[in-house]
C-alpha cells in the first residue's frame, strides 16, 4: 500500500474503532460490565472471531495486513500513556501502608497458579499440536504458568478507576499486588524467551534492568521530577512546555522498559508514580486523561483481538481443556489471592473483592499469548484456549467483585466517600 492509502485506512479503521468500542462499551454498561470490558469484546469482534469469519472481505478492507503495524503502534502508546496516568494517580502512601498485604497476595497470586500451570503443561505436552515441538518440558512449564500467573493489570486498573476506587485503600491493594505479580510474570516470560534464542543475557537483562529502573524512579527520579511539581505551582498551570517535556520523558521510560525486556506499561506506570502531586497531577489527568482513554486506547483492545481466533475451540478435547484451564485458572489466582489477602489481616468482604480483581487476565494475557505464538512456543489451538480462560476470567470480575463488595460499600457508603475522593 502506498503511504495515502495507508492514511486513508487508518482514518477508516479509527472511525469503526471508536463507533464499535463506545457501541459496545454502552451496552456493557447496562449489563452491569465497565466500559473497558465491552471495549475488550468489541475488539475480538472487530478480529477473525467474528467479523473476518462472517465478513471476511469486509474485515480485509477495513484492516488491511499492511496498515496492522501503524495500528500496533499506536495500540502500545494508547496502553502505555493510560498506565502512566494510572501511575499518576496511584497513592503511595497507601502502597506503604499496605505493603504486608500486596506482597502476600502478590506472591501468592504468582506461585500457586504458576505451579499449577506447571502441572498443566505437563498434561498439555501429551496432547498433539498444542506446544511446538521445538518446546522443552521445561520451557512449556515455565510458558503455561507465567501465561496462569499474569493479571490483567491495565484492566485492573481502568475497573478501579470506573468503579470510583481510585486512592482508596483497597483499590491501591490490588493495583500494587497486580503490578508486582505482572512483572515477576515478565521476569519469568524473559527467560523462556531466553532459552528460544535470546541467550541467558536475555534475561539477566530484564530482571537487573527492571529492578535498576524501579528503584532509580522511586528514588533519585522521584527527587529530579518534584521539579515540576514546583514550577506547576508557580506558574498555577500546565504550561506547553512542561508537558511536552513530560512526554518525552514517558516516551523515553517506555523505551527502556522495552529495551530491556519488561513491557512498556511498566515504564510508563513507574514514571507516573514518581511525579508530584498536587496541582501538577491534576493539570496532568486534566489535559491527558480524556484523549489517552477515548481515543488511544481502543487501539488496544482492537489489535489485541484482530490476533484472537475463538472459533478454533471446535472439539470436545479442547473444549474439555478449555474448562480445566478456566477452573485451574480460577482456584489458583482468585482463591490463592482471597486467601492471602485473609492471612494479611483483611476482612472476609475486602478480601473476596480482591481475589475477584486478580482473577482478571485480560489483554496483558493477549499479549503473552501473542509473544507465545509468535516465537513458536505454542501453536493456535492452545492460544485460543487460553484466549478464552482470559475472556471469561475478565468477564467475570465485575459482577463477582459487585456481588462480593460493590453493593454492601453502597449500602454502607463507602464507595460513594471513595467516588467523592477520587
């Protein structure tokens, strides 16, 4: 394609994303879903699991091969830029106050369903065509259970953010717990991708440069940044200038963390936990906010589900395979996470609410399943196997989470002070 044609397709695709997300976003609302998990749905009906299964020539001309790269592009700056507003809006002080609890979930939401994804792949090895044969046991063990163990942490955090949770204590619980477990998942996924080619360095790279990243922006980061928040309050306003210089600092901070083999979210979210506070954080969200979740992100959900192909679950073998892996899924991050959450000293209600986020895997699973598929650790039986665990598990935290939680904090009032202070 030519570089007008290019343009033409994705000012065409941008016109059906965002009609499609906002269509189905309303009618997930009214189901008693959020916006961002209709907005998931709408992207896997917008892919091969629909639109290109009935309307295959429709699905070419809107999405054509070509165009998918200028696509994925902006999908990674759309997730990206919302982590680092959610990164901006995230109270450390309660991530201090909570620290015992989100590291017992954290750990706790990793090490059991990764075992548990462990003992699946062993099962999983005997059934042909679902590993590459190139895989290892031990590479198929250490792929399946990162691939158990992720949460879907953007997704996470747009379900607080909507259900007005945003700074409270629980709210900040779930956000710290799901980013550490994400990113020991990552650590993890580096090193498989480590033993298909990328060399040991692969992965020594992404766990020391993670960890030299974080600590360097809570730190002397943070310390550098509270600049900003200064000049911000002198000027009373967010002036051109210092908001582009904080683009391209969160540009730079995606590049890194992709550089070194954690995924650019995790840049972008540190870098807005390091920011000030303040006037400067509410000029931040103000002028950011509305373009990055309306407009950005739906590029996302839509690349993400362009890759997804439900309609390979066609036996009664996968379909079979397909309810273990959503039960094991299930008892190995929701339960395991409502557990420790309860050894931490939380309450029964606060725990299951918990429990009920975690459980979500959403598109941060596409994501290692995509990386899977592609580096050919898995083949595409397996991959909508696990596409469906992700879509169910996601589509069930909402309604656990309001049934658990959500309606005893209104009747209590707490979620109402918690949508106030947000």
């Amino acid at each position: 394609m030519s570089k007008a044609q290019l343009s033409v397709a994705f000012f065409l695709q941008m016109a059906v994303i965002l009609a499609v997300c906002r269509c189905v976003g309303y009618l997930a609302r009214r189901v008693g879903q959020p916006q961002v998990v209709g907005e998931m749905i709408a992207g896997v009906l917008m892919g091969p699991s629909l639109l290109g299964l009935f309307f295959p020539q429709v699905q070419a001309m809107i999405f054509p091969k070509a165009s998918l790269d200028i696509l994925y592009v902006g999908s990674q700056l759309g997730v990206g830029l919302y982590m680092f507003l959610v990164g901006v809006g995230f109270r450390t002080d309660l991530f201090t106050s909570r620290l015992r609890s989100a590291m017992a979930v954290s750990i706790s939401g990793m090490v059991v369903p990764f075992i548990l994804g462990g003992g699946l792949a062993l099962w999983l090895l005997k059934v042909p065509g679902l590993f590459s044969d190139k895989a290892t046991r031990f590479e198929a063990m250490l792929f399946l259970g990162a691939a158990m163990s992720i949460t879907a942490f953007p997704m996470l955090a747009r379900i607080i953010y909507e259900r007005g949770l945003t700074g409270t204590s629980l709210g900040t619980l779930a956000l710290a717990a799901g980013s550490i477990d994400d990113a020991a998942a990552w650590c993890v996924l580096a090193i498989v991708l480590a033993s298909f080619g990328g060399g040991a360095s692969t992965a020594v790279l992404a766990i020391a440069g993670g960890l030299g990243y974080g600590l360097f922006m809570v730190t002397v980061g943070r310390k550098l940044l509270s600049r900003l928040g200064t000049a911000t309050e002198r000027e009373g306003k967010l002036t051109p200038t210092m908001l582009a210089s904080v683009l391209m600092l969160f540009c730079l901070c995606c590049w890194v963390t992709d550089a070194i083999g954690i995924h650019a979210v995790f840049g972008g979210f540190l870098l807005g936990v390091a920011m000030p506070r303040g006037l400067f954080a509410k000029e931040l969200q103000r002028q950011l906010e509305p373009f990055a979740v309306v407009f950005l992100l739906p590029m996302f959900f839509t690349y993400s589900g362009l890759n997804t192909r439900l309609d390979l679950v066609d036996s009664p073998q996968l379909a079979l395979i397909a309810l273990v892996v959503l039960v094991v899924s299930c008892l190995g991050k929701g339960v395991a996470c409502w557990a420790a959450a309860r050894f931490s000293g939380e309450d029964n209600r606060t725990a299951m609410a918990v429990g009920a986020l975690m459980n979500a895997r959403g598109l941060m699973e596409l994501i290692i399943l995509n990386i899977g598929l592609q580096k050919g650790v898995i083949h595409a039986p397996l991959f909508s196997i696990m596409v469906v665990m992700a879509v169910v598990t996601t589509l069930m935290a909402s309604p656990v989470f309001e049934w658990v939680y959500g309606r005893h904090a209104r009747a209590s009032g707490e979620l109402g002070k918690a949508q106030l202070g947000a």
